[in-house]
C-alpha cells in the first residue's frame, strides 16, 4: 500500500518537473533577443541579368538582428557572398633529383559580394517564427587573379565594381533547443547596372596572361538561404 503511495507520489514530482522544464523552454522563446544565423545561398538571376548571364551561384551568407525595445523590429546587418565561376592554371616545372617541384599557378576567381543593412518585422513568439524585412546596401562583383610560383611568390590582381541594392525579405526561424534555430530565407534583391566579368570567357595563357570579356546589365536576384542560427 505505502510502495503504492510511494511510487505515486515520485510519478507526479517527475511529470511536474517534466512540465516545468518545458514551461521554461517555451518561455525562454517567448523572450525578445539577438539573433546570429549562418548557412548557404543559392541565387538566382533575375530578369536583364538572367537574360545577359543566366547561372546560378552558390555560396555562404550571415545575417545578424538586435531588438528595437519593445517594439516588434529589429535592426541588423546581411553579408553574402556567391561563387559566379573560376579557371586555374598549374604549370609544372622539371623536378631533380632530390625530387619534382611546382611551377606557377594561376587561379581566378568571380564572386558576388552583398552588404544589406535590414530592418526586420518579428511580431510573433514562440518556437516558429515567421518574419519580413526590407533591405538597403550595395554588392560587389569581383573577379581575382592570383599568380604563385614555385619559390612562394605570389601577385593578386582585382577587378572589382559596386552596384547598389535593395529589395525585402521573408524568412522564418524554428526552435531546436533553448538558443538553437535552423532558418530558411528567400531575398529578392533590386540591383542597379554594372559591369562584371563573364566566367566562361576566362582564359589563361601559356605565359600566365589572364584575359576576359565583361557583360554590362542590372543584376536583379532572388536569393535562398538555408541555415542555423543562435539567439542570445
């Protein structure tokens, strides 16, 4: 009768600790903080820029937003950037005895930069998160050439060009632990005209001589994101 009792008694003080321990888990997502999210972009152009170039791209983005009080906005900052194309180039030199050694490399590299400021709309608590956000900044399309020889020298050459950029954002955030969230994202992004390099014109020449033709158009994109995030 009293093991009964007994074994009654420790069920319940398990299942009110249980509940408790999820009462504060959900609490603690109802709670306003800083949020820093990391992961991996695929973008895809838009409109002109389809038209003129027409890849997509592939590569990494960061976003990070801080609570305005007790408004439901926050204000943050949105880094990107995606790989447009790449050729490399190895020249081998005679080795000797003492064993073979690498001649010059060439290595060039198109990537797309994207710096956004955002202001963010997160009403909503709890575990799922939808959001909207609007965003102002600018990218840089940047093509890099680097040539290394064999004794460690090396020369890096740039071209670069800046657009500006604006455009909005829907994201939502689902909780997987007390300050641990996995995000999907989608931008679409209003780019003014610029030039840039085509990747499938890079040439490389015997004498290390790098060569490209360049495409002029607006760079308008819609950009997917899927990563993890941590609130603080």
């Amino acid at each position: 009768m009293y093991r009964h009792r007994s074994l009654i008694v420790t069920a319940l003080i398990t299942c009110t600790a249980a509940a408790q321990n999820n009462d504060q888990g959900s609490s603690f997502w109802e709670n306003r903080s800083t949020t820093l999210s990391g992961g991996a972009e695929f973008g895809i152009p838009l409109g002109e820029f389809d038209f003129t170039w027409g890849n997509t791209t592939a590569g990494l983005s960061a976003n990070i937003a801080i609570p305005m009080r007790t408004l439901p906005l926050e204000f943050g900052y949105d880094f990107a950037w995606g790989r447009m194309g790449s050729e490399s180039s190895a020249e081998q030199a005679q080795g000797n005895i003492l064993g073979a050694r690498s001649g010059r490399k060439v290595e060039v590299s198109s990537s797309i930069y994207g710096h956004h400021g955002l202001i963010r709309l997160n009403p909503l608590r709890g575990k799922v998160r939808p959001y909207g956000e609007v965003l102002l900044g600018a990218r840089n399309f940047v093509t890099r050439s680097t040539i290394s020889t064999a004794d460690g020298m090396a020369s890096d050459e740039r071209d670069g060009k800046w657009t500006t950029s604006y455009g909005w954002a829907v994201g939502a955030m689902y909780g997987i632990g007390r300050q641990i969230y996995v995000e999907g994202r989608v931008e679409r992004l209003f780019s003014g005209e610029v030039s840039y390099v085509d990747p499938s014109t890079i040439q490389i020449a015997a004498d290390g001589t790098v060569s490209y033709q360049k495409l002029s158009s607006r760079t308008d994109a819609l950009q997917i994101q899927i990563g993890v995030g941590l609130r603080f």
